[in-house]
C-alpha cells in the first residue's frame, strides 16, 4: 500500500504548494500589468480564458503551476526514496 499512498501524497502536496505559488504571482502579474481601462491586454492567459486581469492570470497559473508541481512532487519522492536506499 506504501507503494501508491506516498507517491500520490507528495504528488498532491507538490501540487497544492507550487499551484498556490504560481497562481498568487501570475495574480499579482495580470492585475498590474493587464487590467487597466482602455490598455489591450494581448497576453496569453487574457486571450485562452477569455477574461482579463488576475482572474486569468490567477486561473493560469493555478493549472499550470499543480501540474509541475505534481510532477516536482513524483520526482522528489522517486530521489528521496532512491537516496534511502543506497
């Protein structure tokens, strides 16, 4: 059972830290950079999600950032696992 439970919880806790992160800075990004009256806001977020300023920013970098992070989190288990075994 360990086999799956402490990779899926270091894929979920990866996921959760660094989507948080990544969604509060591209927040922080599309509030002060895109979401002024009459500027054209042609960033990638904006255009994708159809809306402007932090809520797309902010929605970007959450799906973005808990996919690496899940990714960071496998890998970091997979290293720490072999580490311990050697």
């Amino acid at each position: 059972m360990k086999k799956y439970v402490y990779p899926a919880l270091s894929a979920f806790a990866g996921a959760v830290i660094i989507g948080i992160g990544a969604m509060l800075k591209l927040m922080t990004y599309g509030g002060n950079s895109c979401d002024f009256p009459g500027k054209n806001c042609d960033c990638f977020c904006c255009n994708l999600f159809g809306l402007r300023g932090y809520e797309a920013c902010g929605s970007y970098g959450l799906y973005v950032g808990a996919s690496i992070g899940a990714i960071v989190g496998v890998i970091t288990y997979l290293l720490v696992k072999k580490l311990k075994t050697t």
